[in-house]
C-alpha cells in the first residue's frame, strides 16, 4: 500500500515497538520491514525519510541505520540515562557514526 502514496510523502513512520507506551523492547523483527520501506524510498521518491521509534538505544541504533532509517525518535534511551541527557545523546551519536561507516559485510570478509 505505501507504494501507492510514496511520491506525496516527505516521512514514513516505522513502529518498533507496540505503539502507546515507552519503555518497550525494540521488535528485532522490524528492521527487515525498515529495509524494504528504504528500498521502495529509494525507488519512489528518495529524498523522503524513514523514521523509526521505539526501543531506540545504542544497540538497535546502528541496526535500523544499517537497515535504511535517517530519523530516530529516542525517549528512554536519552531521558532515562543516569549518566544525563548530554552523555546519552553523545553515545546515540556515536554509536550511528559508527554504524554508518562501518564497511559492509562483503567488504570485511575480503580482508
């Protein structure tokens, strides 16, 4: 159904959790579903973003940018950070840059 709207859109929002509340598990099972949104994007109308949010942290970060996500929504992640919202925010970036210059999988195994 997305391909038939994708050309009007400039965002398209990808659950990872179950939507209504915060502090939720991310669903692993989403980010084959962020690949095929970035692929269809890429197709259709490329410079539309792919928003995720829910159980955005350091660990599933670099996944759904791997996987083709260019907004992430943190709440928990950065607000409930003992170590403040300033560090939180400093690892969430640094664990993205690190995904996205990361070489690919073929890549690493040529070396």
């Amino acid at each position: 159904m997305l391909d038939e709207v994708a050309c009007d859109l400039d965002q398209v929002l990808v659950m990872t959790v179950n939507p209504g509340f915060g502090h939720q598990h991310f669903i692993g099972t989403t980010v084959p579903k962020i690949a095929r949104v970035r692929q269809l994007i890429e197709r259709l109308k490329p410079e539309c973003d792919v928003e995720v949010d829910g159980g955005i942290d350091t660990t599933t970060a670099p996944l759904v940018v791997r996987a083709g996500a260019t907004v992430l929504v943190a709440g928990s992640a950065i607000f409930g950070e003992r170590k403040g919202v300033s560090a939180a925010m400093t690892g969430l970036r640094m664990a993205i840059h690190d995904a996205e210059h990361e070489p690919e999988p073929a890549e690493q195994s040529a070396h």
